[in-house]
C-alpha cells in the first residue's frame, strides 16, 4: 500500500489474562491492560505516524520496536530438493544469523533471498 500512503505496522502486545492471574504478581497483572497497549495502536493509525512496516511492542506502559531479521541462509539443492538429512547437515549455517539483515519489508527480503 505504500504508494497510495497507506501504513501497515504491527503490535506485539503483551497482556495479562485470566490464565496469568495466578501466575503473575497482582501489581503487574493489573498494569498488563489493553489500556497500555491502546495509545500505541492509536498513534500508528494517525497522520503524524511517519513509519510503515514495523513491529511494535507494548505492554504495562512499555514500548518498543521489534524486528525480524535474516541470516544469510545456505543454498542446498540445485536440482531437486535437500533431503532432510542434508538439512541436518547444514543446520548451522540455516541458524546462522551472521551477518543478518534487518529488511523494510516482505518483499525486499523475498528479493536478496533469490539472488
């Protein structure tokens, strides 16, 4: 959408439910609202929001971008497709994050991936 202006970004929230009110001590069960997260999803949907693509976290009243970031990958299988031994075999290199890269959006990161 970003040729017709329009913004897309996401939020992580982190909020309590019933299933953590046993778990979590009361005063942060009780910050741990939909109200915190609210004035996050409020300001990315204004006009003064001059950012697109991102991933926000939010939650008692604290704030923060995420990211997802790739690792450089390894090529297996030219042909046809590794066998999950081959995988196996290079699992390092799938976990690597050497030399990781932060893209703005899905499709730049399909791009660098194919080439």
């Amino acid at each position: 959408g970003a040729r017709y202006n329009i913004k897309i970004n996401t939020i992580a929230p982190i909020a309590a439910t019933r299933l953590t009110q046993d778990i979590l001590p009361p005063d942060l069960h009780d910050r741990l609202t939909p109200d915190f997260v609210s004035p996050l999803a409020l300001y990315l949907c204004s006009e003064q929001c001059p950012v697109s693509g991102r991933i926000y976290q939010a939650g008692g009243g604290v704030y923060g971008r995420a990211a997802v970031v790739s690792g450089p990958g390894v090529r297996l299988g030219t042909d046809k497709p590794p066998t999950p031994e081959e995988i196996a075999a290079h699992w390092q290199e799938v976990l690597s994050l050497e030399g990781a890269k932060e893209y703005e959006n899905a499709n730049e990161a399909l791009m660098s991936m194919l080439e």
